[in-house]
C-alpha cells in the first residue's frame, strides 16, 4: 500500500478533523468557557445529554457552570450509568521502551534526560504480560517513547505478534503512523491507539515539542484518523491539560474532536482520557495548573455533550479523586499501574515516564469498585481472533 | 404450562427474556434474573473468561439447569464475526441456541440488516436456533424468517435507551405477519413498555438495562415480570376498542325516527 503525502492510503478523505479544527471559533468559545453567565448556564442544562452544542460544552466549562458542580455531576452519573451500566472496565499499561528521540518539554522520556533506558524483548514483554494477566488483566495498553529505529513497527509487530495468543485485547500508545502502517498493527493483532494530542494549540505545540518528529503537529492530529481507516476498533484521544495556559481551549477542542471522529468514523468507539500535567524527570511546571474541581467539571461537560463516549482515568490521579470521578462518570481504568519499561517484573530499574499518585494494588482498586457498586470487567474482547479460540481451554462450560 | 411461548422445539413458562450486562456485581445479576422468573438468560460470549483463570467469572453465577443459556455475539461487526463467536460458543459447550448481533456502529449498537440476514443463513446452515436481534423493518423480519430463525427480535428502541416502543406503528406490522414468535428486544425502559408490547400482541420480550442500572434491580426484575404477565393477560382477553373522541350522548340521526 502506498501512502499519500498525509498518510492516507489512496485518496486523502475530503474532509479531516483539521478542516473542522480550522472552523472553531476557539476565541469565542473560549470567552463563554471564561465568562458565561447564569443564563447561559441553565441553558446549557435544560438540554437532553447528547444534544448539546459545542458552545453549551463550553459553558459547562465556566465558573459559572462550576458553581452547579453538584448539580452536574447527578446528571453525568444518571447518563454513564444508563449508558454503561454498574461496570467499569479495567485495563492495564505495558511500557516496552522509554527510548525517545524527541524533545517535549513535559515529559520524563525526552531525550536530553540523563534516565536509564531500556527497551524490552520479545521474551521480557511477555513476563511483564503475564504478570498483568496473573492479576487479572486481559486488557493491555503497550507503550514506547519515539524512536523509529528502537521501537518501529517492525518491533511492534513482533511484540503485538508475541502477546496476541495470550492477551484478548491490545492496544498502543506510541508514535504514530501512516495508514498503510496501522494496518500492518491491526493484522498483528491489535485493535486500539491511543493518541493524545497532548495540546491542540498550535503555538503551545511548537513550544513545548522542540525536537523530533513529534513536533509534525498535522501529522499527529490526523493519526486517529489514519488509524480508524486501517481498522482499528477503539481510538482514544486526550489532551494533557496544563501544557496550554488555557486549559478550556484544549478542552473545546478534544470535545469537537470526538463528535468529528464518532460522526466520521462510525464503526470505532471513541475514549476520551482526562491526563494532567504530573512531575517527572523534566520538572515541567504547568504555568496554571487544573485543579481538582475543574478536572471533575471537564468529565461531566464530556459525559453530557458526549452520553456514549468511554472516559478513561489513569492512576496518574491520586486515590480519592479517582474514587470520586468513578461515580461521576469514568468508565475504563487502570490500576496497579508502572510507568517504566520492566516495571511489573523488575521496578525502579529504568526511568519512568511520569509518577503515579494512585499507588493503591490492582485488588485494592478493585475492592473499592465493588464497594460502591462496580463490577470490574476485565473480559470485553471485540473480535473473535483465532488467539480467543485457542484460549478456549477445557470443558469448563455448563453442557 | 399454560399458554407457553414456544421457540423452535422448545417451550418456555416465561415470556420475559433477560440479559446479563450492565449490573453492579455478578450477585446482584443472580437475584434480579430468579425474581425475573425469566427462564432463558442471554450472555455475551466476549464477557465470558474462556480461558477461566481470573476472577469470578459471569456464568458461574448463571443456574443453567433452571435457565437456557443464550449466547449472543455482541462485538460482532459482520457477519463472517458472528458465525465464528457462535461456533466458538458451540466449542465452548454452549447451547447450539444463538442470540445473533451484529452492530457494526459501537455508539447506537444498531443492527446491520444485511449483515444479519447473511450471518442467519449461515448459522440455520451450521445446524443452529437463531435468534436475531433487527431494526423493525417488517420486510426484513420476513425475509429473517424464510432462512430459518426461530424468532424474530425487533428493537423497540435502540439498546440502553429505555425509551420503550418507539418502532410501535412497525412493530404492529412485524406481528401481524409473522410465523415464528416476536420478540421485542431492546429500549425497553419501564415494565409499563414491555406491558405494552405483550398487548399489542408480541410474543415476548427481552430485557436487560431497565433491570440492570434501577435503583433496585431485584425489585425491578419482579416488577418486569409482573408486567409482562399482565400484558399477555390483556392480549389475550383482547382489549376493548380505543375511541379517539366520545360517543356524542345524543344520536346525530335521531331526528329521522321521530
């Protein structure tokens, strides 16, 4: 397959998320996000869960609307449960490489930072597999730094290749590819990226990527896209809140990026995760910081402009706020989390990429679930691979 | 049994069909589906642990002497998906019974109409009951039905939304031609809905949201059954005629027998 000069196979899609992006008015958008008034608010409100415009979820996002915290946080509960259920589904993160040739200011892997690297084997990938699948897990995330040559996609193949007999849903977070890649990922046996635009804001972007092919802001914005088109079932978007001064500007727009991709791209399901800024080697301080009630604020404005839109909370977050958007509205987690290559097997021996402030083990996530009401699903696998059928072992099923 | 709901060579005492997503602990699953009196339990084969080597897992707390266990193949997008997780299910000692599902859309979880048709040919083809969840499109129920499913399971509305009969006008079609049994599966969100379609003459229904996310799912269940027993009741005594407006007291033609 050939890919053309935005790494689409074929003809380039008519429209992308970048011509939408275009379109945004962010300034005024912005603007009600900082300053809407009562009205606004009730407005925004009264509407259905799910017909909201993009300017009632930027009112949403206003201390105005934050001042009815309460009051939006019943709804987005009364909405995630109707629409998911008492359930939250549990996945965990493998890194493979903390190898990185790009240079973003944020971030515990960039290159100039003097960690111990590591990059796994296929063999030490799948000890780390099974330790997460001993604890449950049948859901797995791998991640890398950037580096084409360490961790291209050759050496994701093998390792996706290793793992797809074992583990009945894989997903990636790493660099990202042209279309004709994604589909050598999906053949592989994976069915899910993860890809954060970390800021849509052009020139935040420029500043704090200074190096490395992270710094192709198009490129990356339309990976998601690029992946859906190659097959993959499950895209999750974010924004690292913190990076851009203004966090409500990041925010409008993983809202709009979301409805563009669940409007475009019909046949994936869409997650969105909530990350912020949290200290690692690169002793990045976000200039204004999110805090607690404004992050809750962002998942219940998600969770009622987007009613069917999984919203993913990672042990970046420390234990009691964790609890707290769980009944709010999240509805896929981690737990138990490291964030080093090796560190379920072998911890503290390379550098991790930013520090977990959940510390609490995977059984102790999951007795608070069931304590209010949860049930963890660790089993959701979406296509019936030949992997699942080997692993049907036994005649343990009811004749 | 009384009037029993039969489906291909079997027959059941309760028309009210449940599902198993969605409940906050496996336990309370197993009350709500005994207080149901349901006696066919639908299971996603993609929730089930194969391998059983995790925690515990959905179907040990499923009787399967008191309920037929129905796998269904949600997460299936085409039909080629569908036949291979119900074989898979079939391998796995399941019943040879299907719940067939295919939604290629995971937002809505819609039916693919033309997908379904062609993984339901396949299946009756292997040898299997099939029991396909559809849009309620009456052409499509016919054609469903001339491949060989057991059932036809038209949405009332789409899955989760708990907003009852919203296909009703379509729905009345589908029953009215049809030779195997109906049932009524999804958007059914209060007991009064699925009352409401064992009235108009539905043969059945599935159940699981509404029971799933109550305050009281136990309670709930009970109440569903209440009313699915209560609409079949009705349907068969056959309600009295609906009049949009009241008879005028006194005759309009009166004057020509004076």
């Amino acid at each position: 397959m050939n890919n053309n000069w935005n790494g689409f196979v074929g003809k380039a899609p008519a429209v992308t998320f970048a011509n939408e992006l275009g379109m945004i008015p962010f300034e005024r958008l912005v603007i009600y996000a900082a300053e809407a008034g009562p009205e606004m608010v009730d407005r925004a409100l009264s509407r259905e869960p799910g017909s909201l415009t993009l300017e009632d979820f930027a009112v949403l996002l206003s201390p105005a609307a934050g001042e009815r915290l309460e009051e939006m946080a019943q709804a987005s509960r009364a909405v995630t449960v109707a629409r998911f259920g008492r359930t939250m589904q549990m996945y965990a993160p493998l890194y493979l490489s903390n190898e990185c040739l790009s240079s973003c200011t944020y971030c515990g892997f960039a290159r100039a930072l003097p960690i111990v690297r590591r990059t796994l084997s296929v063999a030490e990938t799948k000890r780390e597999a099974e330790h997460l699948l001993a604890h449950g897990f049948r859901s797995i995330l791998l991640l890398t730094g950037e580096h084409e040559k360490a961790t291209g996609v050759e050496f994701l193949e093998q390792h996706v290749r290793a793992l797809a007999s074992a583990v009945p849903q894989i997903n990636l977070e790493v660099q990202v590819w042209s279309e004709a890649e994604y589909a050598r990922l999906v053949a592989a046996g994976c069915e899910g990226v993860t890809i954060y635009q970390e800021t849509y804001h052009p020139q935040t972007y420029a500043r704090v990527h200074e190096a490395g092919r992270k710094r192709r802001y198009l490129w990356r914005l339309l990976g998601p896209e690029r992946a859906a088109r190659a097959g993959m079932r499950r895209l999750g978007i974010g924004a690292l809140l913190g990076l851009h001064p203004q966090w409500r500007y990041d925010a409008v727009a993983v809202a709009a990026h979301t409805a563009f991709l669940q409007k475009h791209y019909w046949r994936s399901s869409i997650s969105v995760s909530i990350p912020r800024m949290r200290p690692s080697e690169s002793h990045f301080s976000p200039e204004r910081p999110v805090s607690d009630r404004e992050l809750t604020q962002y998942v219940c404005a998600l969770r009622l402009f987007l009613p069917d839109v999984g919203l993913v909370a990672s042990t970046r977050e420390p234990a009691e706020l964790r609890d707290g958007l769980f009944r709010v509205g999240i509805t896929r987690t981690s737990a138990g989390s490291a964030t080093e290559p090796g560190g379920y097997e072998e911890p503290d021996e390379a550098g991790e990429q930013f520090q977990i402030a959940d510390e609490r083990s995977v059984r102790e996530v999951v007795e608070h679930l069931r304590g209010i009401g949860y049930e963890p699903v660790w089993e959701d696998w979406a296509r019936p691979t030949e992997a699942a059928e080997r692993m049907l072992v036994r005649n343990r099923l009811p004749a | 049994m009384d009037d029993p709901l039969k489906i291909a060579d079997r027959e059941f005492g309760s028309r009210l069909l449940v599902g198993t997503g969605k409940f906050g602990s496996h336990e309370t699953m197993r009350d709500a589906l005994f207080a149901s009196g349901t006696e066919i339990v639908t299971v996603a084969l993609r929730r089930v642990d194969l391998e059983a080597t995790g925690g515990p897992d959905i179907l040990e707390f499923v009787d399967a002497q008191r309920y037929l266990l129905l796998p269904n193949t949600s997460g299936a997008v085409d039909a080629e998906e569908a036949v291979r997780i119900a074989k898979l299910a079939r391998s796995a000692g399941m019943p040879d019974w299907v719940k067939l599902e295919v939604t290629p859309d995971p937002r809505y979880l819609l039916p693919d109409p033309v997908e379904t048709l062609s993984a339901a040919e396949s299946l009756v083809d292997a040898g299997f009951t099939v029991l396909p969840y559809m849009g309620a499109d009456p052409i499509l129920a016919k054609r469903l039905e001339e491949v060989g499913c057991a059932t036809v399971m038209p949405l009332g509305s789409w899955i989760g939304s708990n907003k009852g009969l919203r296909t009703r006008d379509a729905l009345g079609i589908i029953i009215e031609q049809a030779t195997v049994p109906v049932v009524v599966d999804a958007g059914l969100g209060a007991p009064s809905h699925a009352a409401e379609a064992l009235e108009m003459g539905a043969d059945a229904v599935l159940v699981n949201t509404a029971i799933a996310v109550a305050g009281d799912p136990v309670s709930m269940a009970g109440a569903f059954k209440k009313a699915v027993e209560a609409g079949r009741e009705a349907f068969q005594a056959k309600l009295g005629p609906q009049r949009g407006e009241a008879d005028a007291s006194s005759p309009l033609t009166g004057f020509l027998d004076r």
